[in-house]
C-alpha cells in the first residue's frame, strides 16, 4: 500500500481490461467474486481512478461503531474510495486553483470527447468506497447514471431523481449527480435497511427538513421485536417498513395485492376512468394497479420501497417507451401503459438496474413485475390525500365538470399522469408560461401540496418532437381530506377554466367560478418537459 493518501492508476496504459481490478486487488487487499463482477463493470470505459487510501467514510464508521467493533474479530474501522474519471487526471492538476482545476476539468473532457452532464464535474463519473466487511465489500456508491447505459431495447427515455453530492480530493471539489447505492452486508443490514437508507440519503440531501441517517441507525428504527432481534437482522416484511417510516419522520402510505383485490372496480361505461385490462393473467389487474400507483410516487420524487419474492428495492425512476405497450381501450389511458420498467437500486447487483415489464432476451436482472406483491411509499406530513384517493376525486371531478360530449365526443383519447408537488415548485414551473392563466393561478394562494393530473392527446405523448401539450387539467388540495366538499383549486379543458375562490382564500360559503375560453388558449406545456430542466429527470 502507498504511503500516500491517494494513489493514481491510468487504466489506458493497462496492459489488459482487468488490469485496474488486478491492480485493485493487489492494492487493498481481499475482494470477492461478487465484488469483482460489480467493479469490473463500474470501471468499464475509465480511463483514470483515484485510489483515497484510509477513508473515513461516514456510512460504514456508523456501522463499525455500532455493530462491528464488539465483535471478537478485528475489523478495520477505514475504509477505501476510489474515484472513477472518464478522461486522464495528472497529479498535477490538483495543485491547480480551483477555478485553474475545473478549467482543466473541462478542456480534459472536450479533448478526450466525453459526455459531460449537468451538474457533474466534467470527465468524473462519481466514487465508490469498499468497506472492510466479508461478505461484500460494496460500500456507498455515488455514479452519475446518466454516464452509464440505462435504457433498455426500445426504450424512449429514461426518467428519474437525482440529489447533488460532493467529494474532496486534496482540496479540490468534484461534484455528482446521483441516486445513493451500497450493497447489503448481511449483518448490520439487509435489503430492506439498505433499501431504506438509499431512500433516507437522497431525502437528506434533496430536502434540508429530513435528517441524515446512516445505516446501522437506520437498522435501529426497527422497534417491532416480535420477530427476533434487530441486528443481526432477519430481514424485514413491508409493515415494518412502514412503521420506520414513521420513526424516520415521514409518512407512508402501504399497497399490497390484498389492497389492490379490495378496491371496487370502476364502472366499464366511464368515460372518464381507467380501464381494466383485457384478458388478464392470474392477479395482473392487482399489480397493473400497483404499477400504476408506484409511477405516480416516482413522478411526484417519493421514491418508494417495492417488496419481491423475500427481497425489497428502491424505485427513483422508470423507463419509458414511445409507443403504447398495453392497449386497455377507453377514453382515458394511464401513462403506465407506456412503461417499460422501473430503474431501481437493488443491493444485489450494481446500481441502476432497470425492473422490466416482461422478462426479454439479454436482461441480466432476475425480477420483473409480475414479482411485485407490496410497496411503501413515502409522503410529507402534510399530504393527507393518497394517490388512490386523488385518482378517485379525480374522476368524480371529470365527471361532473367536464362535459361528456366535449371529451368523449370528439373521440380523441388521452394519456393521462398524475403527479404531486409542492405549490412552490408548480408555481416556479408555470412562471415560464405566459397565458393568462397561468399569470392568474401563481398570483393566489395555495396547499402547501397539490395533486396534478395532465391529460395529453395520445398523438401527441408519443412523439417528443412535437411538444406535447396539456389539454385538460384538474389540480387537487392534497392536504385536503377524501369527503371534503370541492376539493379541487382549478380544474381547465380547452373550452372552460373553472377555480375554487372559496378554497383558495378560505372562505365560508361555497363558490366556484367558471371562465370561458378559446380553444387553445389554456394548451399549456407538458409539465414533464419542465421538469427535465429542473434536474428531475435522469
């Protein structure tokens, strides 16, 4: 081992691919077979790593504290990062000023033609750290995913939230996008606290109002001792998770097929509803629901915890297609229905694996949807209205508001997404939009949280290049409750714009208010887009 903190490795001046691995491993020590595979592929297209000999790392002294330092068995309480860079970085260079080192950062990155991302320092595709620990060696990863090849045959786009991190190499900062991942140490903890932490970590450094939590404190919001001790864990079932949730400081909401069995079905003569599949298989209406659910939680940045066979991820974000891969008829058509899975951190395998509607040929992660059976979301304290009912009061507003020979008449279908945000972001967003509308609406006030559902003409979702507009929309009080009488703050379809006063300044009579409009005049762009450039979106 180097006396140096940091030790330098070009991989291009390697003699063969495993080179950097060979090297790896003659440099700390022990790793195994599952590591190897994992590093191999993470290092795949670097051209340069930094080895950080001695790491403190946070996440792994935290377990060590609590876990590994009462074992007989010594254990190192440092660890090793290694930072991967897609172009060549002397030593050099990080004697340079800061503002010298990004400039050089960034010349490095046109000369050796890399792709470079926002908010990401150029030619850096993030670090790994690798604890000391048996059975993986894993740790805390934070890799720019937009760096790696996401999307799967036929895909569209890639969706999905990011938080910024940071990290420090003799001084010089270098910054990442990413979703944090580590593996499972099968001790301290298991998939579902890895799980949980992931979640944890990207709430922490998205949003300053939840506390950073690390792993082994994560393991100890477990007070549900009925089934054994919590460390070492046993792993957990999904009411657990739920109830730690609530020990985090968040609330959540739990599905599961049971849930989805229960719900009544909606009439199939709605025009404004979803409809049900055609000729499903055993419990494929029950997960189409809970798909349908899980992607409205991703869209809104609520990452969820999805449950599979005796295992639990983490879904941040999904894989879209661009054209419809199931056709369920009806007027109104979820946006799922264009979805060809969600892109999950498992602590099995590396991170970013992407959850597939159907198993297809070359796909090396085992689940797919027909695995889901549970998932728990997580939502501010302040949202007391679940998707599930949003959904419902979604179409009790359509179907009272929006005349049926306006919509169903004119025989166009439409995609419908359903998404909550804060009244903050949605107003920052629609600032940009200069109908008068939209100069009205961020001029009053609103919830703190609201329930948006866009609907788009299904020609238009499709194809990008057209810029797909919205042309009905109904927001929802998401702080409000399911029985509250007119829970909506504005609902719009092309010919009529309708607002809550009543609602929005608080006052005691009910009045709702109807403005007529041109067609066009209120076709406001797709809220998704905007997002894109509001670093939502992978």
């Amino acid at each position: 081992m180097a006396n140096e903190s940091f030790e330098w490795f070009d991989l291009e001046d390697a003699d063969s691919g495993d080179a950097g691995l060979d090297w790896l491993v003659e440099s700390v020590g022990f790793l195994g077979d599952q590591d190897k595979k994992a590093i191999r592929k993470i290092f795949a297209g670097a051209r340069c790593l930094i080895v950080e000999h001695h790491y403190i790392d946070k996440d792994y002294r935290n377990v060590y504290s609590g876990y590994y330092s009462k074992k007989f068995s010594d254990y190192s309480g440092r660890a090793i990062r290694i930072h991967i860079f897609d172009v060549i970085v002397l030593r050099n260079v990080f004697y340079l000023s800061s503002d010298e080192f990004n400039n050089e950062l960034g010349r490095l990155s046109k000369e050796f033609a890399v792709k470079e991302c926002a908010d990401t320092s150029p030619g850096y595709r993030g670090n790994v750290v690798l604890r000391p620990t048996e059975y993986s060696r894993l740790g805390r990863c934070l890799l720019d995913p937009r760096k790696l090849a996401l999307a799967s045959p036929g895909a569209h786009q890639v969706q999905g939230v990011l938080a910024p991190y940071r990290a420090y190499i003799m001084g010089q900062k270098l910054e990442v996008m990413a979703f944090p991942h580590q593996s499972q140490d099968a001790e301290a903890h298991v998939c579902a606290e890895t799980a949980m932490w992931s979640l944890f970590r990207y709430l922490s450094q998205r949003y300053p109002n939840y506390r950073e939590i690390y792993p082994f404190d994560v393991a100890l919001l477990n007070k549900d001792k009925s089934l054994g001790r919590t460390v070492p864990s046993r792993g957990l079932v999904m009411t657990q998770i739920a109830a730690m949730f609530a020990e985090y400081g968040l609330e959540a909401e739990y599905f599961d097929l049971q849930f989805a069995k229960d719900q009544p079905c909606p009439p199939s003569d709605l025009w404004c509803g979803i409809q049900k599949l055609p000729d499903p298989q055993p419990n494929q209406d029950m997960i189409d629901m809970l798909v349908r659910y899980l992607q409205i939680y991703v869209d809104s940045g609520l990452p969820p915890i999805i449950g599979l066979p005796g295992h639990a991820v983490v879904a941040f974000g999904y894989v879209c297609d661009s054209k419809l891969l199931v056709d369920r008829g009806g007027l109104m058509i979820p946006s799922t229905d264009f979805l060809r899975g969600f892109v999950v951190n498992d602590d099995n395998c590396l991170p970013y694996q992407i959850l597939l509607r159907d198993k297809i040929e070359g796909q090396l992660y085992k689940h797919t949807f027909q695995g889901i059976d549970a998932f728990v979301a997580p939502l501010p304290a302040k949202v007391f209205l679940s998707a599930l009912n949003a959904e419902m009061l979604t179409n009790r507003m359509m179907a009272s508001f929006f005349e049926e020979s306006d919509v169903a008449g004119s025989g166009v279908r439409y995609v419908r997404r359903m998404f909550c945000t804060s009244s903050k972001n949605y107003k920052q967003l629609r600032s940009r939009d200069q109908d008068r509308f939209s100069r009205f609406l961020i001029s009053q006030p609103l919830s703190h949280f609201l329930w948006v559902t866009e609907f788009v003409p299904l020609d238009m979702w499709g194809d990008r290049e057209m810029k797909p507009v919205v042309s009905m929309e109904i927001v929802l009080d998401a702080t409000a409750g399911f029985y509250d009488q007119s829970p909506f703050l504005w609902m719009r379809s092309q010919q009529r714009f309708w607002y809550n006063p009543s609602r929005m300044h608080g006052w005691s009579e009910n009045r709702i208010k109807m403005i007529k409009s041109e067609v066009g005049e209120t076709k406001w762009p797709l809220l998704l887009t905007q997002f894109r450039d509001n670093k939502r979106l992978i």
